[in-house]
C-alpha cells in the first residue's frame, strides 16, 4: 500500500520521501514504486518525464527524513499498537505534518490518544491497488480538526482520486460494508452454496459489482481481511466473527494473489 500511496503522489508532482523499517526493505519499496513509474509512463497514464518522477522520489530508512514534509501518511500493518508506535515516532520527526494513517478498520480516535497533537491527525484509507483505485476515504477523529480534514480532501483530489468524508467508527463506511459482504461470501462457499466464481459472478452480473467479494478479498489478501474481521469482531460483535475457511487459509499461507493461490489461483508477482 506505501508504495501505490507514493506512486500517486509521484504522479500529481509532489516530492515523495518513503521511510522503510531497514536498508533492504527500502531497496525493495524503491524498485516496486519505480516499476510503478515505468508502467504509468508505458501506459501513457502520465505524460511527466521518468528522469523528473525519479529524482523526486526518497526512500530510505531514517525516520528523520520526514523532517519538513507537509503530510506523512502511515501504512505499516494493520496491528493498532505497530501504528500507534510508528505514529509517535512519526510526529517527533515531523513536528510541523499533517499525520495521517491508512488503517482500514482501527479506531483514529484511538490512535490519536499517542500523539501529542491529536488536532493533526486523520485516517485517508487508500483503496488496493492504488493506482488505479478512484476513492479515499478521509476519516475524522473526534480530536481532528476540521481545517485538516479540508487539507485532505485537497490532497486526495489533486492526486486525482474522489474524497468521501466518514465519522470515525469500527470499519469506517467502505470496510465495514466490504469485509461484512466478504465475510458472507466466505460462509457460502465454506457451506457448498455454490463455487467460488458463481458466487462472485452472482455478484458481478446480479449487482453490477465491477468485481465479486471473493475475487476482491484475494487482491486485499486475506490476511488483511481476517485481521480487519478480529477489529470488527471485536467492536460490533459475532456478525463480523471470521469464518473457520478463512482462519484456515490464512493459517496455511494462502494469503489470495501476493502468495498466489487463495479463494483462486494466481500468477505470483
């Protein structure tokens, strides 16, 4: 996700410093967003020089990089005390940014209580993948300050995506709707409802869902969705309990198209 993050706003002109947990770990996140680059430009989704998206673009592995900058967006895994922890650090690097975290379930308001300057800080819940994706949702926390949440929807539409504006709540809009479809979905295939593909093509053609809840939780990964489901589960209750099949196949490594089979079988990056 940090990576797509960047990559958009590599796209709409902005400088882009990335902060990885180690020297390899950067080097990957670097060669990912590059090739990201390098597609956009194939595809003739940007028209800006390769040379002039690259020299904007810093990735390292010293926090203190952050310095200076406008908006640091948080995306290290969903886990609330990773987050907490990497957003504290955040703030004592960037005493001036708008802080904001890419959570998909966990409460801002929450987070919030690590910070200093809770007034600074907001979810913007990016959409997998990125680059392609047309939404971000802006979550506000009850601390955040509503001259920040207008900042984030300039942000959001200059790097040319629609900004929705939700309250802070268990699963915001986008993932509380999402996961409780998904995790539905899961329990009809668990119980031979019917396969994989005529569940989601129930969807796709029924509903006119670009793509079914199966399909999309594999691009997630289910490993997301099942840590997404536990927050839900534990916020609002057995509705949002996680499905045995789901446990099972996260439990066995098939995370859906990153580890290359989940609900379906994929191509590995």
């Amino acid at each position: 996700m940090g990576a797509g993050i960047a990559h958009a706003f590599l796209l709409a002109g902005c400088e882009v410093v990335v902060v990885e947990r180690d020297a390899a770990t950067a080097d990957t996140a670097a060669d990912r967003i590059r090739q990201g680059i390098s597609r956009s430009i194939d595809r003739g989704v940007t028209t800006r020089d390769s040379a002039a998206l690259h020299r904007a673009l810093h990735v390292g592995d010293d926090i203190a990089a952050f310095e200076g900058c406008d908006l640091v967006i948080e995306a290290v895994p969903e886990n609330r005390v990773l987050k907490a922890a990497a957003l504290a650090r955040i703030e004592a690097a960037a005493p001036g940014a708008v802080l904001a975290s890419n959570t998909s379930s966990i409460s801002i308001t929450d987070l919030a209580a690590a910070l200093t300057t809770p007034d600074r800080f907001l979810g913007l819940h990016f959409f997998n993948p990125v680059p392609t994706s047309s939404i971000v949702e802006i979550v506000a926390g009850m601390a955040t300050d509503p001259a920040v949440v207008e900042r984030a929807r300039e942000w959001v539409t200059m790097i040319e995506k629609t900004p929705i504006v939700v309250r802070d709540s268990p699963g915001f809009a986008s993932s509380r709707l999402g996961v409780a479809l998904a995790l539905e979905a899961i329990r009809m295939l668990d119980s031979g409802v019917a396969s994989a593909e005529d569940i989601d093509r129930a969807m796709e053609l029924g509903y006119r869902h670009p793509m079914g809840p199966l399909r999309t939780t594999d691009i997630v990964g289910l490993d997301v969705r099942l840590d997404i489901a536990e927050e839900l589960h534990a916020t609002l209750g057995d509705r949002f309990a996680p499905p045995a099949l789901l446990r099972r196949l996260v439990a066995e490594g098939k995370l859906g198209r990153k580890s290359g089979e989940g609900f379906y079988k994929w191509e590995t990056p």
